[in-house]
C-alpha cells in the first residue's frame, strides 16, 4: 500500500472502507486493468506482466467503502461469452 500519508485523522474517522481499498482494480479485458493512480508500485507490478494500465484516481473509495470494480456496472459486449480464469 503507498501513500496511505495522503489522508487527514479527520477524515479516516468518517471513512467506511478497508485501509486496503486502494489496492481494488477494474479488469476491462484480459489485457488492461484500471487501478489507483496513486498505487505506483502496483501499476510498476502490472506493467511489468504485460498489462496496459489506466491509472485513475477515484476520490472516495475511501469513504464510500467501494473501489472501482464496486461502482462499475456491467456493459454491453459483442461477441461470445469467454471465461477468462479458467
């Protein structure tokens, strides 16, 4: 986890998520994945498997207690369904 410095007493006394929320990533395809753009070390890590990476920031995960998987809604895709961690 990096840069947990980032937040005020203030606000982590009102916050309802895990400490570790900003570690949550969004998978689009098999081959990109949105994450925290404050995460470096994990963006780094993805990279270096051949990931494309988006890096984001999403101001509140904190405080709502949801990262990005957890406020995506499901799209609308063509094609087949494929499983992809089979």
């Amino acid at each position: 986890m990096e840069n947990t410095g980032r937040y005020d007493a203030d606000y982590l006394s009102k916050c309802i998520g895990s400490d570790w929320i900003d570690m949550n990533a969004f998978s689009i395809n098999p081959n990109t994945v949105v994450v925290d753009r404050d995460q470096t070390a994990l963006i780094k890590l993805l990279e270096k498997q051949g990931l494309d990476v988006i890096p984001i920031k999403l101001r509140h995960s904190k405080m709502m207690g949801g990262g990005f998987h957890c406020v995506t809604l499901d799209i609308r895709r063509t094609g087949t369904l494929e499983r992809y961690f089979d």
